[in-house]
C-alpha cells in the first residue's frame, strides 16, 4: 500500500464549494493523510525540516489547490521554494525524493474548453502546469496526469458530490498501486484514465 500525503493549498477554505469536499471525501482513508496547509502556516513560516519529513515518509503526494491566475495560491510557491532544498530535493547529492510520484490536483472556475491549447492564446492545464511538472522532475520525482475540476462556478451540489467521489477512487487507486505509473503519467488528465 502506497502512502499518500495530500497537501491542501486553499486561503479560504471555509468560502470553498469544491477543494473542501474533495478533501472531506478523501480525509480518513486509511493510509492517506490531508494536510491543510494555510491553517499550518497562517503566517507563512514553514516549518521546512517537519515538511521534509513528510515527503520522505510519503510514496505519493498531491499538491491539491484552486487554481489562481493560471497557477497556485501562492503558499504552495513559498513551500516549494523552502522544502525543495538543494542537497536534498535536488543537484548531485540530492536524491530523497527520488522515484516518489506527485500529483496536482486543481480545480478551475474556467470550462474544460477554456483550455483549448488550439485556440488563439490559450493554453491547456497540462502546458499551464508546466512549471510544477519541471520542478518534480528536477527533483527526480515521477510527475502524474493532473485531477481536474472544471467549471467549478457552474457545478451544482451533485456535480460536486460526483467529483469528489471520483477524487476518492482516484487517491484510492494510487493508494493501492492499481495503475503502472508510467499509465499514470501519459493522459491528460487522470480523470480521463481512472473515472
Ligand atoms: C484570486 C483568484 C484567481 C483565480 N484564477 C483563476 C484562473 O486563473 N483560472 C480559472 O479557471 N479560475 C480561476 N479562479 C477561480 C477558482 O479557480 C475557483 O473559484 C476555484 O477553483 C473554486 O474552488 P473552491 O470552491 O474550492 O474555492 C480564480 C479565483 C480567485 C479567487
């Protein structure tokens, strides 16, 4: 069984409709555990060596966040770049996250089909998300096929009660190991390999 730690990125959780139902559905499971970070770390200091400590004791972990002008609220930026330490998340000596995977799980207020990358100055999830999947990868870490939610404006108590079931099944098979990582790397999103 893969140990998951989920690492939840929300400055307002108590506003929010969706990421709190998606953690409410997977907080509990056995072997995974949700940490809500901007009630960790209100004022911003991270505690860098417990932070540590976590990615060390974890197989699998998730970056989970709305998404904010195309990218993260800006707590999960400070995290990275504290924890990621040279030395130990990367250069030559840095290995301790190596072979682990990491997964962002985002929600968006924009449709799927904002994110057409074939449309006049648009990009997809997966080109927005390039920065995060850089840095796993310096970092030696294997980078998953994202969980989406799109349209988060215009789901209704059902459509969200639907993502966050699909966000349990999908931390379940990771939890399990159920897919090959290199299946888990290659869709576009997960969504589209587990749901
Ligand atoms: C500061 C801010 C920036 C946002 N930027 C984006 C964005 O770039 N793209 C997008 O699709 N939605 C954007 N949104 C909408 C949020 O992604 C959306 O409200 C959120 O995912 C809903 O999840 P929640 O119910 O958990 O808060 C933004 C919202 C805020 C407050």
């Amino acid at each position: 069984m893969n140990r998951v730690s989920i690492l939840v990125f929300h400055p307002l959780m108590h506003k929010s409709r969706v990421n709190q139902k998606l953690a409410l559905a997977v907080d509990g499971m056995e072997g995974v555990s949700t940490r809500f970070m901007y009630d960790i770390y209100p004022d911003f200091y991270i505690d860098v060596k417990k932070e540590q400590e976590v990615l060390l004791e974890s197989d699998t972990i998730v970056w989970q966040h709305p998404f904010y002008w195309y990218s993260s609220p800006s707590l999960l930026k400070e995290w990275i770049d504290l924890v990621l330490e040279h030395g130990f998340a990367y250069g030559r000596k840095g290995r301790a996250l190596e072979g682990k995977q990491i997964m962002s799980t985002i929600s968006t207020g924009g449709r799927r089909e904002a994110y057409l990358s074939d449309e006049d100055g648009k990009f997809s999830v997966r080109q927005l998300l390039a920065p995060f999947e850089q840095t796993t990868t310096l970092c030696r870490m294997n980078y998953l096929s994202p969980f989406v939610t799109h349209g988060t404006h215009l789901l209704d108590e059902n459509g969200i009660g639907e993502a966050a079931s699909g966000y349990a099944k999908v931390i379940g098979a990771l939890r399990d190991g159920l897919y090959s990582t290199e299946e888990l790397r290659k869709h576009e999103y997960i969504n589209d390999l587990i749901l």
